[in-house]
C-alpha cells in the first residue's frame, strides 16, 4: 500500500520526500529533478508503542511502516505524454492513495513552472491531466461493455450505463471519487483504478511565517478540499528540512516551540496517509518484540494473523485480544487476565485500532 507525491514542478515535493524517508531524492530548482519515482518506506510515528515498552521492556521495537513514492512533476499535457507524462501517470496508477502538494508561499529564488503562486490553479492543472487519462480508460471500458449489451443481461446492460454516466461525470471536469455509486457500481470502478478515483490529502507548502496560522491560500484550498470532502494539512517543507538538520529531540522540540508547533508536521502528515489508505494497528508484546503490524480496516482476526505468516490464518483457532487502554491502566499480561480483561475471540472477529493481539493456531 503506497501513497504518491504528485504535484507540478518546483512545489516542494522532493524536499517534503527527503524529510519523510531516509532516501535522500535529489531536490533542486528546477523542473523535472525527480525523473524516476523515489521510494521511501516510513515508519508512522506512534506514541503508543513507546508506551507498550516502558511496560514489556523487550529485546527490541519494530514500529508500523508506511510507502510514499516521490513521483515527478507534472505539467501540462502529462495525459498527452508531455515532460514524461505517461511514465508519470503510471507511477500514479501504482498506488493507492495521492498526498497532492500545492505551493502556498511566494519566493523569486524559486521558479513557478506557471509563472505565478496560485495553488488552486496549479491542482486545476493536474486534476485536467488526470481526468483526461482516466477519460481514455473509460471510454475503451465502455466500449467494450456496449459490445456485451448484446447479450441483453441486465448486468452488462448496467455495466455499461455505469461507465458512460462516470465518463460524463469526469468530463464535466469532475474527479471520479466525487462520484456518487452503489455496491455494483464501485466494483466496476474499482476495477478500473482510475487515478482520480484514489484518495488525496491536499497538503499546503507554507513559508515559516504562516506555519502556525496559514495564509489566505491554505484557507481557499481548504475550502475546496471541504466541498470535495477531501482532506488538507499544512506544512512548511523548509522548515521541516531544517528540523531534520538537527542531530538532538531537545534541539528539535526547541526549534518547534520557538514555531508554536507541538510536532514535525511530517509526523502528522505519515499518520494521515496511513489512514488515507484505510489502514490500522495492531500490536503485539513479548519480550523478545513489541511490533506494530499494519492491517486493512475492518479486517477479521485471521486476516491480521496472516500477516505475520500465512499459517496463522490458514491454521486460525482463536485470538487472544486486550485492548490498548486496558493494557496500560493494569501494567501488564498478568493484571489484565485477573481481572478478567482478556477476551477470547473467533474468526468473526473484526480487529481494531490499538488492539494487542495473541494468535493460537494449528497447522
């Protein structure tokens, strides 16, 4: 599961990259930089797995990991195979979710692909490329199912009638998870991967001097974002650069509070992917290990067991659940069973967020 910079030249995106991962993407003033995708593997940052080895004192900590692929920018004509724009598109096709940067600041030291700041304008110009590709997809699916109408199934009769209000939709310069679908309809979607049908947060790249309060751009975007029932956050990449520079946490939480900030933004940016792409935590503790493992939302005990080997889900008996907050409040495996905390839960069971999970299984 992958979120995906996108975004036009010059935004910000390499140097927001370089703050996320220890890949160090080349950042430079001018288009183009980041020519192949950089993938960086982020660990989410998660006060609740410190806290489990306070308790657990284990040999070590593995915490959750997140993928953020730093994709090239785009420009104009991208959907025609301008400045790359196919190998780009197909970079964002391969994953799940968009973390979209829109430049929010003005500098002259940095150039604007444009000519000029104006971040709603610069995300018109991406959502124009993106529909236009996912206009192309539509149209051949569509097609192909008015082809199969023939067969007078009432299945492929919907099936085309889906994708030709879809095409509308989008051609009438809309993104495709705007669009309003049944349980039918989604799976014909789905299928599609269409890649204005992914998630997106809009992220605001703010100068320091609006870190703290925004300025009156982050304020249009976030307007925007809300009609779109999308998601915002705001962040100054520089800054974040800087506080990466740091070599101590007491230097880092001076610099942030000299800022007015309780964290790195960065730090609230990987949590917000991780849940874009509808994923949750369980733990597990014993003292060789206190991991966090990544699980879809709504998945059942035996599908978060086979994350850590397909024989605990083929071979599921039971799973023994205590929930985070017990585990705190009762200091340990032991208190929390004697006073009766511990639950015992079958193949039904959907797991939650913050669960601390222990399989039995048979193979």
């Amino acid at each position: 599961m992958k979120c995906g910079i996108v975004g036009l030249p010059n935004v910000g995106k390499s140097t927001l990259f370089n703050c996320l991962s220890n890949a160090k993407a080349q950042s430079a003033n001018y288009p183009f930089c980041t020519i192949e995708p950089n993938v960086g593997t982020v660990s989410v940052p998660d006060p609740r797995i410190f806290e489990l080895e306070k308790i657990v004192q284990p040999e070590r900590v593995v915490p959750a990991v997140v993928e953020i692929v730093d994709i090239a920018g785009l420009v104009k004509g991208a959907s025609k195979g301008e400045g790359l724009g196919n190998q780009f598109l197909a970079n964002i096709r391969e994953c799940e979710a968009i973390i979209h940067v829109l430049r929010c600041f003005e500098n002259d030291n940095i150039t604007h692909v444009e000519g000029s700041v104006d971040p709603l304008r610069d995300k018109d110009i991406i959502d124009i490329e993106l529909q236009l590709k996912d206009l192309e997809t539509l149209n051949k699916a569509a097609d192909k199912a008015k082809k199969l109408t023939k067969s007078g199934k009432r299945e492929d009769v919907l099936t085309y009638e889906t994708l030709k209000q879809l095409s509308e939709f989008v051609e009438d310069g809309r993104n495709a998870r705007e669009f309003s679908a049944d349980d039918f309809q989604k799976e014909i979607i789905d299928d599609l991967q269409l890649l204005t049908g992914k998630p997106v947060l809009y992220v605001c790249n703010v100068d320091e001097n609006s870190v703290k309060n925004g300025n009156p751009w982050v304020a249009r975007i976030e307007e925007m974002a809300a009609n779109e029932g999308a998601e915002t956050l705001m962040l100054a990449a520089q800054v974040e650069a800087d506080i990466n520079e740091l070599d101590t946490f007491e230097e880092r939480q001076i610099f942030l509070e000299e800022l007015g900030l309780d964290e790195p933004g960065v730090n609230r940016l990987i949590r917000k992917a991780y849940d874009l792409l509808k994923l949750q935590t369980y733990f597990t503790a014993g003292v060789k290990e206190v991991r966090a493992w990544t699980i879809g939302k709504g998945w059942t005990a035996p599908q978060a067991a086979g994350v850590i080997h397909t024989d605990f889900e083929k071979g599921f008996i039971r799973a023994e659940v205590i929930k985070y907050d017990d585990y705190i409040n009762y200091g340990s495996e032991s208190k929390v069973k004697e006073a009766g905390k511990l639950s015992v839960e079958g193949k039904e069971y959907i797991v939650q967020d913050g669960d601390i999970m222990h399989f039995r299984f048979n193979v």
